[in-house]
C-alpha cells in the first residue's frame, strides 16, 4: 500500500481565527481521498485555565448527531426491522390506543426530516423542564417518558408532512423507536453499529469532560461582552438524554474526520455500512419546501462543484460543523467549546479559510 502522510498540522491557521474570536479554543480536520490531511486544536480546555487542548481532545458535536441516529434507523431499514414509512403507531404499539390521533400515521422519514409535526421546543406546556427534572434518570427512560408525554398530550404543532420545523423531540422518538425495536438503549446501539465499525474509538455521550477535572475541553456559554463563562462538567453540562438522538455525541476530531469521511464515500458511492441506495436516500432532501434530508442540509456550493452536504450542531456551549463535498471528494470538520453566535461565525470563518486552502480551484 502507499505510504500515508503525516496530516499537515492546522495550528498556524486556527490560532488567529481562534483570537479574533475570543474563543476558549478551536479545532479542525480534513478529509480528502478518504485520509484526514489535515488537523489542528488551538487554546485551552477552560477559559482561564493553562490546560491546553490537543489532537486528542473530544468536542461535542449537539445536532452533527442526528446524522447518526439517521444513519442507525436506515441499518434497521436495511434489516427489515423497520421501513422507511413506519408510523408511530406502529412504532408505540403499546401506546397506540392514547397516543392523540394525529401522531398515528407519522412516518419515520417524516420525522427524520422535520416534517412529522413534532415541536420545535418542548417549552411548551413545561415538558421541557419535566425532562430536566429526571436528567439523572437512564437514557432510555428518559426518552420513555417524553414519547409517552409527547404522544398521549400534545397534539402534533402542524398538520404531519406539510411543514418543516426542526425538531430535536422528532428524532428522540425515532431513537425511542429504535431502542423498542431492538430492546437496546440508543446509545449502546450507536456505538456497536456505527462507532466499532468505523473505528470512532474515542465517541461517546455528554459533556466529554469527567467532573471536577480538566482532562478534556469543558464547555462554554456566550455571556454579555462576548466573553465566554466555563460550565463545569456534570449534569447541567449538556441537555438531557431524553434528546440524546438529537444531539449527545462527544468525539476528538479525528473520529469526527473519520465519520464526516464515511458519509463522504456513501455520498460518492463507495460507501460502507450501508447501500449506495440508502445513502442517497439519507443526503437527498425530503421536500421541496425545504433543503433538509434525514440529518443534513444538501445545498449549492460553487466551491464544492454543486451539491455538497452540511449540518451544525451546539448545545448552546460547544458548536460544530460538518461541510461534504462529494464532487471534490473532500470535507472539513470544524469545532470548539463555547456556544453563541461568536462561536457559530468562528467556526464558519475556520471552514471557509480550511475551503480555501485545501480546495484549489480546479
């Protein structure tokens, strides 16, 4: 085999973006050919503190998840444990004969989509605090409790199919679904059927830091002044599992190199895992009223030769973001610990430099 070289260090790029930004810190990968070419991780674990982070650091990806739930749900399609239209119904048998008689027929690719009429926020009517309140709950539990509550007392916000609303609840049902199907929690069932098989080793759930240490990047909220105000790891640290398939996934940057490089093949394809039928199917959007497919945004990019495929994500206090382009057979992750609209432009100012430089024009 030919010999594979060493990925340029990206620490001479990030550090600048990472200062004008006042972020705590900052990293990025990129892919090309299938190789992470390229990677780099700038700053501290925690504002104030001389921890600096490295190559190794794990960085919590929020929404970058719901991909991989997708991913999940297409395997059971493949399966035949699932198909793609599904319905809730079907999904809660036990649930069926209270569930409000909207949510019945929902599908598993309108839900995938954002267009199953599940709320945008779960504010309403207080759900949202009562998840907060059993955070400490298993997983799987948790979950339990919100389709219960979502699908017995709320009517669905809009009528089923007609209407995109992004929705972490959406996919907390489809992760539900799934974990009833199979009688495994979400989280076990990502990791065996996704994380083992790609080799995502260092991929877990919640904050990636261990609580009263600084042995990984610790989160970050935007507060006045643009400054950055470090939350201590623990259960406030990231939102509740309840929406775990929503948003939950921690990895270091390379391991998100390494998933963004398996969407990447999927989407030429040449992918594993899954067939070059059912990636389409996941990059592809849903609806003409929207660009979202099942985890992604497919939109036009001139730099990336057409369509190329993106998703963010944040749990208000890390903020990701993923950009594949297939025709150029080339993507860039780009992540760091603090959460606001200062971190978001970051991260689309790191993507944009890293684009520029590694995607001459050709």
């Amino acid at each position: 085999g030919r010999a594979i070289a060493a990925p340029v260090c990206l620490d001479a790029l990030l550090e600048p973006i990472r200062q004008a930004n006042g972020l705590p810190a900052l990293a990025a990968a990129v892919v090309r050919g299938g190789e992470m070419v390229a990677v780099g991780a700038v700053g501290v674990r925690k504002a104030g503190s001389p921890q600096r982070v490295t190559p190794d650091d794990k960085w919590h990806i929020g929404s970058c998840t719901k991909s991989m739930t997708a991913a999940l749900a297409a395997m059971l399609v493949e399966d035949g444990a699932m198909r793609w239209d599904t319905t809730l119904a079907e999904m809660f048998p036990d649930l069926e004969s209270q569930m409000q008689p909207g949510w019945r027929d929902v599908t598993l690719e309108q839900l995938l989509a954002h267009h199953g009429g599940a709320p945008g926020d779960l504010d309403e009517h207080g759900l949202w605090g009562r998840l907060w309140q059993r955070a400490d709950l298993p997983p799987r539990e948790q979950r339990e409790y919100l389709t219960r509550e979502l699908l017995t007392k709320h009517k669905p916000v809009a009528p089923p199919g007609t209407k995109y609303i992004y929705s972490n609840a959406g996919y907390a049902l489809v992760g539900h679904a799934i974990e009833e199907i199979l009688d495994r929690p979400w989280e076990d069932l990502l990791r065996e059927r996704l994380f083992v098989p790609l080799g995502m080793t260092s991929a877990g759930f919640g904050a990636p830091a261990s609580v009263d240490t600084v042995d990984q990047p610790w989160g970050h909220k935007a507060v006045e002044d643009g400054a950055f105000e470090p939350v201590a790891p623990g259960l406030h640290a990231d939102n509740p599992a309840a929406i775990g398939p929503g948003g939950t996934v921690h990895c270091r940057i390379a391991d998100l190199a390494r998933y963004a490089a398996w969407q990447l093949a999927g989407a030429r394809g040449a992918g594993t895992l899954l067939h070059p039928e059912t990636f389409e199917r996941l990059h592809v959007p849903f609806s003409s009223d929207s660009e979202y497919a099942f985890g992604w945004v497919a939109t036009q990019r001139s730099w990336g030769g057409g369509t190329v495929l993106t998703h963010a994500g944040s749990n208000t206090m890390f903020y990701a973001v993923i950009w594949i382009a297939p025709k150029k057979d080339f993507a860039v992750v780009v992540c760091t610990n603090a959460g606001g609209a200062v971190a978001e432009k970051a991260t689309d100012t790191a993507a944009a430099a890293l684009i520029r430089e590694y995607l001459s024009p050709n």
